[in-house]
C-alpha cells in the first residue's frame, strides 16, 4: 500500500494529505484493448477472461477534476458491457474523447480502467475547484458534463457532452483510485458505510429520475407501478421510491429467494413471472397471451391496470409494458439487458393515449435530491453481497449470469466491511435490518 492510502486509511488530517506525495501507480479494474476480439464467435463471454487488476499509472487531474482515494464500488451492468466489448468496445469511446485534446487526451490509453460508482476520500483539488477540499468524504454520481454547453444546464442529461464515467470515459471507480470532476460529487451521507454507499448512486439515482423527477413519469400518491425486475439493483430502489411517494409497487421477479428479499423491503404484491408463464418475447399472439394473463395478475391484487411501468429489462418485457399499462399511462424504461430491439404491439400505444419515456442515469439536481433521501434514511442501501478488488471478475460474473439480488458491491482501499460511518447515532436509530434488507 501506498503512503498516501495508508494516510487516508488512517484518517489523517487533511494538511497531512496535501503534503503526502502522489503515488506514479495504483491499482485498478481494467480492461485492455488488445483484448477486444477475444468473445469472436464464443457464446458465453465471460467477464472473468477480461476483466483484470493490474497496476496502472496515475494520471494528473484536470483543474476541474479532484482525486478520490476510492474506498468502495460496485459492478454495474454497464461494467459486464464493457468486459463482454457489447454493444461496442468501450475503446471507441476514450479514443472519441481523447480527440478533443488537452486533458481529454489522457482518456486515451490502450487500457479502460471501469466502474461507475464509487464512495471515498478527496485527497486533490484542482486548481478550479472550489466547493471541495482534501479529506472530504464523498459519493461520487456516474454522469461527467460539459459546463460550458448551454443545453448542460437546462437539462444535465440532454447536453451532447454528457457521459457516464468509468463507461465512455477513462479513470473509473473500480480502483483505489479516481479522477473525477468536481461536479460529479455529493457529501457521503455519514450513517453509511464505505461499501453502502459506494454501491447506491447510480442505480438509485437512475430509479429516482425515471420514477420521481418531472423529466420522467412524475408518480403520484396512489399510483400503481409495474416494476420489472425488481430485485436488481434498479429495481429495489424503485420499490423503495413508489413506496416513499405513497404509490403502489407490483414486483416482478424471477424466483422465490428473490420473492423474498423484495417483500423484505416492504414491498406487499410480488409476482414471479416463471409461474405466470412470462419467458419473454415471442411472437406478437404469444405476447398478447402473456400480457393478458399479467394483467389478470395485476387487476386480481390491485384492483387496477398500473398507471407506470418501469422497464430496463428491455426486449424480453417490453411488449408486455405497452400491453397491461392503463389508457394514458407511461413506461419508463433505461436499459435493455436482454436486448435492444423491441416488440410491441403499437395498437396498445397509440389508441389508448400511451406514453413511452426515454430516461439516461440523472442530472446533478436530481442525484442530490436522491442522495438526501440516503441521508434522512428514507432510502436504503440494497448490497447482497462484498467482494474485495481482486476478485472483481467474480463479482462481475456474478451480476453477468444475474446470480445476485439488488447490488454486488466491491471493497477497494477499504480493509474491511463496516467502515467509514461518522454518525453511528443516525445508524442505530435507523437500526442495521433495515439498512440492509438483503443481507
């Protein structure tokens, strides 16, 4: 270990930070280009072959950017795209953001160092930031933007220079160390430990703008919600989000352990689409008899057709979506995990007044207002598992083959799990079962 992360580990005062010097290198989960063609006509392309911990150089921080000693991460789906090259190899993307020359240039490297959350200690500040300092401890949100692009600031996620971090840009979480932009931070809500809050913000905060925000659904006291998937990682925080909004969540899940750790997390209707018969797809009268019979479900438990449905499962549930959603409803969808190209029937859409809302991670605003719901514990974290960096590629695999409920969460310059909390009395009145329902 290097001085300066045995420093941080040893919660040194900030003047002792700023005086310890860089490391040259640090020790990260990466991916490298020469690798790229190794899943060519393989069928199972496992993310254990890709995924490394190497030692890497550490690159200089832009005067907007600060350096975070990362304490915990956690593996996204977007770590297993990346590892699998799926849709694109994530190369493209460094090498199109290293054209822009300057400190953008250091992205381009025949190495992606991944991973899109993160939870950890400022240890630099550029010369441009102002709001942050050495010793700060901090959750990090997975969206870099452009300031100076007026559309930024508007809409954060409308801007053509926003990118997720650790996917389309280099220096990602999955590492001891990070460089990230100032304004990607929020304060670390104290009662949380390191792995609790470094696994949260993207999922969370993706579920809080697709569900909460005027820019997605807007759900409203009394509103039924379809949740597919809901013992993933998106899935539980959206649970946790209609229930806080006075809604009604309808869990969709794919077996009985997984039946229970959403109902753990107060969630009273729970369907489990193997015995509904939902396989996902097929052809157009295959998905109308699916849909028809998860209507029936849905109208014998509540009562009612959902106002909202939340979908990133993508080709497989898609059409169901459209099909049991009410006249005038919305689904709300952010990802496609088993595929792209969706089907639906476009009767269902257009003549019952449908909505479809497309919906990308979260803007600043949005990932505040969702890490103040951590903070006041109206939110809580939904780890199933912790597994140290070295072991990345499993926890990858994990998340890969869909072994795991809500978050696989990964130690980086964290020892151990349990540390990092600054507000044990906030801890125990909240009471560890329920932050952490999964476990």
């Amino acid at each position: 270990m290097d001085e300066l992360s045995a420093a941080v580990l040893a919660d040194a005062p900030a003047e002792e930070l700023r005086n310890i010097p860089l490391p040259r290198s640090y020790r990260a989960a990466c991916l490298r280009a020469e690798d790229t063609g190794t899943f060519a006509g393989v069928d199972d392309k496992d993310v254990r072959k890709t995924l490394r911990v190497d030692d890497v150089p550490l690159p200089e921080p832009a005067p907007d950017e600060v350096l975070v000693a990362v304490m915990a991460s956690a593996v996204n789906y977007n770590t297993v795209w990346s590892a699998t090259f799926e849709p694109l190899p994530t190369f493209g993307f460094l090498e199109r953001l290293g054209r822009q020359g300057g400190f953008a240039a250091r992205h381009d490297l025949p190495y992606h160092v991944v991973g899109s959350d993160a939870a950890g200690v400022v240890v630099r500040t550029g010369a441009a930031v102002a709001r942050w300092a050495v010793g700060d401890h901090v959750v990090v949100s997975c969206v870099q933007v452009d300031d100076h692009e007026p559309a930024t600031h508007g809409d954060a996620m409308l801007g053509s220079g926003q990118r997720i971090w650790g996917y389309e840009t280099n220096f990602g979480g999955l590492a001891h160390y990070a460089v990230v932009k100032a304004s990607q931070l929020l304060p670390k809500p104290g009662h949380l430990t390191w792995e609790e809050a470094g696994s949260s913000m993207l999922t969370a905060a993706t579920s809080y703008r697709m569900l909460i925000s005027d820019k997605g659904a807007r759900i409203k006291l009394g509103d039924v919600v379809l949740i597919w998937g809901a013992a993933g990682g998106l899935g539980a925080f959206a649970v946790q989000l209609v229930k806080q909004a006075g809604g009604i969540p309808v869990a969709v899940v794919g077996s009985p352990d997984k039946a229970r750790a959403v109902r753990a997390l107060g969630c009273d209707v729970v369907l489990d689409r193997t015995e509904l018969g939902l396989g996902g797809g097929g052809t157009g009268e295959e998905i109308t008899a699916q849909g028809k019979r998860l209507g029936r479900a849905i109208r014998k438990a509540v009562g009612e057709d959902p106002a909202v449905v939340f979908d990133y499962v993508g080709r497989a549930t898609f059409g169901l979506s459209v099909f049991v959603l009410r006249r005038g409803g919305t689904v709300v969808t952010c990802g496609s995990s088993t595929g792209y190209r969706h089907e639906f029937d476009n009767r269902y859409l257009w003549m019952h007044s449908k909505r479809v809302v497309g919906s990308h991670a979260a803007n600043l605003m949005e990932q505040s207002e969702c890490n103040r719901l951590f903070d006041l514990g109206k939110l809580v974290p939904v780890l199933s598992e912790v597994h140290p960096l070295d072991e990345v590629g499993e926890a990858a695999r994990r998340v890969q083959l869909n072994q795991h409920t809500g978050k696989v969460g990964v130690l980086c310059l964290a020892p151990r799990e349990g540390l990092g909390v600054t507000d044990p009395e906030r801890r125990r009145a909240i009471g560890p079962a329920v932050l952490n329902p999964f476990r």
